[in-house]
C-alpha cells in the first residue's frame, strides 16, 4: 500500500484550525508552513540542519515585522 | 507480480544447480524435515533484507552471514548464485562470493525490492510473533500497512520545528530576563500599574527637561539621563564622589551572590539522582521490554521506577514535567548570574573613577580595587564557580558595604539625583523590555500554532488508522471464521487502546466473555492461527504491489480439521495471489493435492536430504499425467512408465487417507509398494465402503467405481509392468493406460460438487465424504 499524500484542503483545515486557537501567528508563517506540510515535511524527517534554517526564517518574519501582525 | 522460479547455486542447502519451476502458479512444495525446502524462503528474504536471514543472525555466522548463506561444500573459487525471474521475463541475480559480499543485478530488482518481507514470508516459528509483541511492536509493523508514512513526517517535523524556533528564538531565556526586569520594577516601583510608571516618567521629565518636547516613554527617559549627565557634569569633584558611592552602594551583590548558590544548589540536588536514574534506564531496558510482554508492572524507562502499565503514561508525564522544572531553574540560574555580571560590571565602572581615588585611599581599599580591575566578569559569566562567588564575598562586597556607609553621607541633592538616576534607569529598563514581552508573546503564540498543528496531524493519523485498522480487523474476522466455523470464539480484532498514541492489541470474545489479549486463553494452536489470519490479512493488503506469499511450515500446531479449512480461506481470500505453500505433513500435502485445482497449483516435493554436495534434489514422483502424454510419441514406454509411477504415489495418498488396511511386508518392502497393491486393497475395500447417493436419497455401493479400479489395476499389472521393465509399450497401449489411470483419480472426485472425497463428517471419526455428500467412504466396514 502506497502512503497517501496531504491533500490541499487537508492542510488547510489544519491550519485553520490551529490558527483559530493561536490567531498571533502571521500570515506569512502560515503560508510557510502550508508550503512544508506539502512538501518537505511529509518526504522524510527532516535534520537538524534544515530545521533550524526554516527556524530562522519564521524568527526573521517577526523581525521583519514591525510587531506582529495577526492573520486575518 | 509472480515468480516464474528460483534457482539456487550453491546457497543454503543447494548444490550446483536447483530449480523450482512454478510458471507463475501457486505451488505445494513437500519435504521432509531438513530436504531443503526453507531454502527457496531463504532466498526470498536475503534479497528482501539486503542479505541478512533472521535466523542466521548468530555471532558465528560470519560477518555477511557466509557461514550459513553458502553451503558448506561449495567448490573453491565458486560463488553461491540465487536468481528469482518473475512473469515478465525480468529477473533478479544475486551472485554472492566465498566472503559473503554479494552483488545483485537484474530488471526485476526494483520490483522485487518493492516487496515487504514482513508481508510475503511466514515462517513456522513467526505465526504468533505478531500476537507476542508488544502494543508499541505490533503498532510499528502495521505502520506500513496504514499509508500515514508523511503523516508521521509531518508530525515529526512540526514537533522539532517547535523545538528548534524555542531554542533560536531564546525562548526560556527571554522568559528569565522579563521574569528579573519584573523584579526589579517590583523593588522600584511596588505595585504601580502601567500608567503610574509613565505618570512618574513624565514628572521626572519635566523636573529635568521642562515642558513639551519628547512623548514616547523610551524618549523621555533617555532625555532625562541626558540631562542627569548634564547636571553631573556640573558637579564638584566632592559631589560626583558621593554620587558614585550612593551608585555603589545601591548594587546588591549579596541578594545575586544568595540567587546563583541557591539555584546551583537545586539544580545540583535535583541532578544527583537524575543522572542515577538515567543510568538506571539503560540497566532495566531488558527488563523493560519483558515486562511489558509479560504484562506487569514496567520500569519506567525515564527513572526506572516500577509502575503498574495502566500508570505508565501519567507517570512519564510527571517526569517530563519534573524535568521542565529542572529547566526552568536552570534558566534561573543563567538569569541571576547575569545580574550578578551587569553588577559586577557597574561596580567596576564606579570604583575605577578618578573622583573616588583619595576614598578608596583613606579606606585601605585599593588592593580590593586592583583585583576588581583583574577580574574577568565574561569568564564568571560563562562559568561562576563556588570560588568566584567566595571572591566576589570576600573582596568586593566589603566595597558596596563601606559605600553604602559613605554614601549616608551625601548631601540631600546628590541623594535626590542618585535616586531619580536609579529610577529612570529602570523604567527605561522596563519601557524597552516591552519589545522583548512582545516577541515573546509571538513566539508562545507560534509555538501553541505549532502545538496545535501537530495535534491536529496525529488526531489525523489516529483517525486514519483507526480506519485500516476496522478494514483488517473485517479481514481477520472472515479469515478466522472460515478457519474456525461456529467456534465460541469471535469478535477478533485490533483496536488501538484508549489514551495511548502509537499502539495496537487484539482482542475477542472467548465464550461470550471480552478478553483484552489472545494470550490470556487461546491456546498455541488457537494463537497459531489467529497469527496465520493476522499475516493474511495484512497480506492481502499489498495489492498495489501483489506479492507472492510463502507460508513455510505454518500450520504444525493445528489439527487435522483446522489444517484442511486453510484451503477453503486461500480458495477465498487469495485465489488470484500467487502462494508458496511448505510443508514437512505428508497428510496436508496429500489433502492439498486432492483439494486445490490443478489448473492452478502445482505439487512438487522433494528427496530426503543427503550430503551437501549433493544438495537439495526434487523427487521424481511428482510428474503429471501431461508429462506422460508428452512421451507418447517418441517414447511411449517411457509415458507407461510415467504414468505407473503417478499411480504408485498418488494411490499411497489415497489408501492412507481412506485408512485402507495394507498388509504388513517383511523389511523395507512396506516402503515399497507399487500402485496395484494399493488398488487391490482399495478394490476389496472399496466394495462396500465406497457408496454414492441412489435415485432414492438412500446410500449404494459404488460399483461403477471398482469396476474402474479393476480395468485400471489390470493395465497396471500389464502394461504398466512392461512399460517399466519390457519397454516394449506401444503408443496405444500407454496411452489407454493414461486415460485408466486418469479415471480411477477421477472415481474419487464428487461429479456434483468436484470436491474429493475427503471431508471427516462425524465426531467418531467413521466417514469421509465429499463436500456435498454425494460420495461417501465409510472407514473399517470392510
């Protein structure tokens, strides 16, 4: 049996849901990890390494923002 | 996918050459215990576990496992070869050296390594392994099968991802350095609100700056600081030294010094018996992973206390939240050591001042100041040991505390600006920390998103397998009903236990009665055969890539009657699978000759084992009639001799079956028995055991049926006999021997159901018949 892939609407009802309880998170992120959970994170566990750059990223979407902006 | 055969050289059992044929049908393979028939599995799953074979896992096997992979007695400078073509004409060779490295080539590499062991091979002392293992066990080796491979990625991912972005955002330490600016607004300002805090911004301000100007709070501090210095500038020397003193003597180095033993002290009583624990936890993993079999109390694996299973959960909980504890003191530590720092640093920026030159003169303090000046407060920083605070006590606490006695001194203005200079210093302290409050905020914000999203994924898997999990629970169910027909044990399925995230158990119904586990009242057999119905199962959902299935020695623990209802589950759960059958029970290789078609399962067994050098050999008697047919022209004593042969074989199975009385021979003339001795005895039998229904319901002999034999058994003693020792058959003669010899196989064969005579009826154990009932042989009424 073949392992089944995320469906885009999947995803996105995932991360309704979590926005709904966390709505401090911009939308940026959000995007970021949409883009993740349909890619990178379902291949494989990802390093260390790759982990701490995508960690970099979102840290550099706060700093970019001048206070963070919520998701509408 | 098929397999069309396997050839083996020289590996396992083998010598130089063996073939098994199968032309991509199912096959029965019969051999004594040790012919060699493992052999073919063997060469299954060392090219499945890239050539590893799990029972040869022994420290004695050689690096590659070469001691056991290639046979003993392989010519020098000649590898063992394996080679599995599959129906397409692809094929797979595996060539492996005298050192066991091996290098495998061929088309049908990817297809074949497409295959899961786990789901194409059973062997005999695997059956119940899967009921054996633990939850966590039998939750792993059905994770394949649930397709939720990238949802456990991504689970995975998000949790680490949270990890990461706490560790680079400096989480915890952001927490500790807003916890200690709280602290100290506390001490400057008690419980004044936001706004009393701008409200005192403000006055300072306008005492200092005067009307208008700045509005932002971080501004009119900054203005204001300004403006101190201004003022200061503008001091006498005698002014400026009271400042620095009242400066000094508000650094408290003793409340820090108290913070950082205090917290070195916890963390140092907490560690202790934390490290002995974790040493623990790799002492008791054995003991772990039996007691979980056993069902008992565990040792936990974080602290090695014994707890009850049902425990377990809250326990480790308990202790992740213990350690988050130790964390969080940690932190604690790392924040007061970095008070200390700043001020170990503002005391050393006060005492090196010229304006306090002549005091630390009239005190007897400069070598205090010498050694203040030496100290390196980035090296205490990173580490502050018990002998940098006893330093710090010693020689510079003395100099706060003769500062502060000093600075009683200071005239009221001085002490005035000293004051307002240590409030604006917090405040604007406290102002620009709301930056940091905010980021951190964003961060516990993500962080909960990320919380969220990953509980959001496993909720996910959960579901997902839930579903698989009642798809395989319907299968095993049919499976164990066709097994075991109206038998008081039902209801078998998996379930995932309530509370617990990556496990599987199995349960039914015994009697009536839920029972949590098959180990608690089935026994071996039972537990063998719920393991046969659990690998099927599992088995028959790798349809996408349809592997062969090898079932080898698999149902040494069932009975007579549970062994023959295996047919009727492969006739109706795998009749389009290709299955390699392996066996060391004449009996069941007897039933399954009669009972499985012929048009798609072959027969082969094998020869006693003899010496390695010979190897694995294939047993003559197991040619077929078409093979008899196919000597007609060119040879037909040799199709004579083939088809006598056929009948001395399968005439043996069917005289044993149907319990025929044979006459004891003196020596290893019993072993030797021809197909007209066989037929003579089940003609004499026959004659009142065998019946069919008449026109009426009732039961008759079966006449036509010995008057088959005895036209048979005439061809047998003549022409058989010639065929075999006269070879002067002509092709006429053989072939009305294999047309006789076909029909008397025939006679036994229900013409209205076409099952064979085989089925035990009654408890005592007197009658055979066929399926529908049709045909009937009565035991010992001869």
């Amino acid at each position: 049996m073949t392992d089944t892939p995320l469906s885009s609407d999947w995803v996105k009802a995932r991360l309704r849901d979590a926005r709904a309880a966390s709505p401090l998170v911009p939308v940026a992120t959000i995007q970021l990890i949409e883009v993740l959970l349909r890619g990178q994170f379902i291949d494989q566990e990802l390093p260390s390494r790759k982990l701490s750059e995508i960690a970099d990223s979102l840290l550099a979407q706060t700093e970019s923002l001048d206070g963070p902006k919520a998701a509408p | 996918m098929r397999i069309r055969s396997i050839s083996l050289a020289w590996f396992r059992g083998a010598a130089e050459s063996l073939t098994l044929e199968l032309g991509s049908k199912s096959a029965v393979i019969y051999g004594e215990n040790g012919a060699g028939k493992s052999s073919f599995v063997d060469a299954i799953e060392y090219v499945l576990n890239n050539g590893k074979i799990g029972h040869l896992s022994h420290e004695y096997s050689g690096r590659h496992q070469e001691k056991g992979v290639i046979n003993t007695h392989t010519p020098a400078d000649v590898s063992a070869v394996l080679t599995i073509t599959l129906d397409d004409d692809s094929e797979l060779r595996a060539e492996i050296k005298r050192n066991g490295t091996a290098t495998a080539s061929g088309a049908a590499s990817a297809a074949v390594h497409g295959w899961d062991y786990r789901r194409t091979v059973l062997r005999q002392d695997e059956v119940a392994a899967f009921i054996r293992n633990t939850k966590g066990g039998k939750y792993s080796e059905i994770l394949p099968l649930l397709g939720l491979r990238p949802l456990e990625f991504a689970a995975e991912n998000v949790r680490q991802l949270a990890k990461a972005l706490e560790r680079q955002g400096r989480v915890r330490e952001s927490r500790a350095e807003l916890e200690m600016i709280k602290a100290r607004r506390d001490a400057a300002f008690g419980e004044s609100s936001d706004l009393d805090l701008v409200q005192t911004i403000a006055g300072r301000y306008e005492k200092y700056c005067g009307q208008g100007g700045a509005t932002q709070a971080l501004t009119r501090c900054e203005a204001i600081t300004a403006a101190i210095g201004q003022r200061m500038a503008h001091y006498s020397d005698e002014q400026r030294r009271h400042l620095i003193l009242r400066d000094l003597a508000g650094l408290d180095l003793t409340s820090s010094i108290n913070a950082v033993r205090s917290a070195t002290a916890e963390l140092a009583n907490a560690a202790e018996p934390l490290l002995e624990e974790k040493l623990e936890v790799l002492r008791s993993t054995g003991g772990f992973i039996a007691a979980v079999q056993a069902g008992n109390e565990v040792a936990c694996p974080a602290c090695g206390q014994p707890v009850p299973v049902e425990e377990f959960r809250t326990h480790v909980n308990n202790e992740q939240e213990r350690l988050k504890g130790m964390l969080k003191t940690l932190d604690g530590r790392k924040a007061a050591i970095g008070v200390l720092c700043d001020r170990l640093n503002a005391l050393k920026s006060g005492v090196s001042k010229p304006e306090l030159g002549p005091w630390l003169e009239q005190g007897g303090l400069e070598q205090r100041a010498k050694e203040l000046a030496a100290l390196s407060v980035a090296q205490v920083r990173v580490n502050c040991t018990e002998d940098d605070l006893r330093q710090i006590e010693t020689a510079f606490v003395p100099l706060i505390v003769t500062a502060t006695a000093a600075a009683k001194d200071a005239p009221p203005d001085v002490q005035d600006l000293a004051a307002d200079t240590r409030l604006i210093e917090v405040a604007r302290e406290v102002v620009a920390s709301r930056k940091l409050a905010e980021q951190l905020k964003y961060l516990i914000a993500l962080a909960a998103f990320l919380e969220s999203l990953e509980r959001g994924v496993r909720d996910e898997i959960r579901g997902r397998s839930q579903r698989v999990i009642d798809e395989l629970s319907a299968d095993i169910q049919t499976m164990w009903t066709i097994l075991h027909p109206g038998e008081e044990i039902e209801g078998v399925r998996l379930y995932m236990p309530e509370g617990s995230d990556k496990a599987i158990d199995i349960e039914l119904k015994f009697f009536g009665v839920e029972q949590e586990s098959p180990r608690l009242t089935l026994s071996e057999g039972y537990r063998n055969s719920l393991g046969l119905c659990l690998f099927l199962a599992m088995a028959k959902r790798e349809a996408e890539t349809d592997p062969p299935l090898f079932l080898d020695d698999v149902v040494v623990s069932l009975d007579r009657k549970h062994r023959g209802m295996i047919v009727e589950l492969l006739e109706k759960e795998f009749r389009t699978r290709q299955v390699i059958l392996l066996t060391h029970d004449r009996d069941w290789y007897a039933e399954l000759r009669e009972r499985l078609d012929s048009g798609t399962w072959l027969f082969k067994a094998l020869l006693p084992y003899d010496k390695p050098a010979v190897g694995i050999r294939w047993s003559a008697k197991t040619s077929t009639f078409g093979d008899a047919r196919a000597f007609l022209t060119d040879a037909p004593d040799a199709a004579g001799n083939t088809a006598r042969k056929i009948m001395d074989t399968e005439l043996a199975l069917r005289a044993e079956r149907l319990k025929v009385r044979m006459p004891y021979l003196a020596a290893n003339r019993n072993d030797h028995r021809t197909g007209h001795d066989f037929l003579f005895r089940i003609i004499a039998d026959g004659a009142v055991c065998f019946r069919r229904k008449g026109a009426g319901g009732g039961y008759e002999a079966y006449a036509d049926a010995i008057t088959t034999f005895r036209a048979t058994d005439k061809l047998l003693v003549t022409w058989g006999n010639k065929a075999s020792h006269g070879f002067d058959v002509v092709r006429p003669e053989a072939e009305k021997l294999i047309a006789e010899c076909e029909a008397t196989l025939e006679v036994f064969i229900c013409p209205n159901c076409r099952k064979p005579v085989y089925k035990l009826v009654d408890a005592s154990a007197e009658l055979l018949q066929c399926e529908c009932g049709h045909l009937q042989w009565r035991y010992g009424k001869a």
